[in-house]
C-alpha cells in the first residue's frame, strides 16, 4: 500500500505523517513537501504519484487545494484508490466579512460533494475540521483541539475503509 500526503513540514501533516507510518509499518508512508512538491504545480504531483491507495490532500494554498483534488481524481477515476480532503467547518459559516480561507475550503467542499456524486473506482472522502492547535490560530482565542487527536481520528476514520459509507466527516469542539 502507497499513502501520500501532502504538507508534512507541520502541523496536522507532520501528525498524519507519525501516525500513518504507526498504523501502516509495511506500507509506504510519503510526505510531500515544498519545495519539490508544491501544491502550487498540482499537475506535477499527480505525474509523480502515478500508483497510490491513499492520497491525503493535507497542504492549504489558495484553490490549489481544490485543483489538485480534480487533477488527482481524473487521473486516477479508473483505479482503487481513495482521496481523503482536509477541508474546515469555516466553508460551513455564514460571514459577513471577507474571508479568503473560507471561501477557499468552500470550493475544496463543493468539489468533494461533487466528485463523490461521479461514478468511479478512485473514492473521495472529506474531513472537515475546526479550529486545532497550531501555529496559523494561536492568536485566537478559543477552544481548539489537539493535532495529535485529530490524526489518530483521521488514521482510524482510513484503518476503517468504508469510502462508500462515509463521504463527509465533520470534527469540531462545542465552543
């Protein structure tokens, strides 16, 4: 088994990375990081990841997320495998100020729902996720969850192979 994902300098990525390489040893675990996997060049890492099981699409930048999800799922349409999206429960809020990054996760939401709804081998999952202990939200003030609880989830959520019965997963602390 292949596992790939993308943005594991820190943070989340850096998490799933220890996790994935923990819950699959024999399998191979690949962390793909700027610069030579820039989620900027989406086309460039669907031509390295020709043979995956699993791609995480972890790494946040602009659309770029979004764009490597369509790239991703029309090379691989025809073969078993699944695409798993970080997305945010900030796509989910109704705002009344500009906020780039949500409207950014929207897209990444909209796309999931839509490809999910295509008939195809490759199966595409979503994990929408509130706010976590990073470095990008510290400045805010509430409550958030630990990164280290977030990938154990995502791992047990994968370890449970069901992309048919769950297509969309929301985890988020009550505030």
């Amino acid at each position: 088994m292949s596992i790939y994902i993308t943005g594991t300098t820190r943070g989340l990525g850096k998490a799933l990375e220890f996790r994935l390489q923990r819950a699959f040893p024999f399998n191979d675990v690949y962390g793909l990081n700027r610069p030579d996997y820039n989620i900027r060049k989406p086309k460039e890492i669907v031509e390295f990841v020709k043979d995956f099981d699993i791609f995480v699409n972890n790494a946040h930048a602009g659309f770029y997320q979004t764009e490597l999800l369509y790239n991703l799922f029309e090379a691989n349409k025809n073969r078993d495998c699944i695409i798993l999206n970080i997305g945010s429960v900030s796509a989910d809020g109704d705002r009344k100020e500009v906020n780039p990054y949500a409207i950014e996760k929207k897209a990444l939401d909209a796309a999931c729902t839509q490809l999910q709804l295509v008939p195809s081998k490759c199966k595409v999952m979503q994990v929408k996720l509130g706010r976590m202990e990073t470095d990008l939200v510290k400045h805010i003030d509430a409550p958030k969850m630990k990164v280290e609880d977030v990938a154990r989830f995502i791992v047990e959520l994968l370890e449970m192979s069901t992309p048919d019965l769950i297509k969309t997963v929301t985890l988020d602390i009550k505030s």
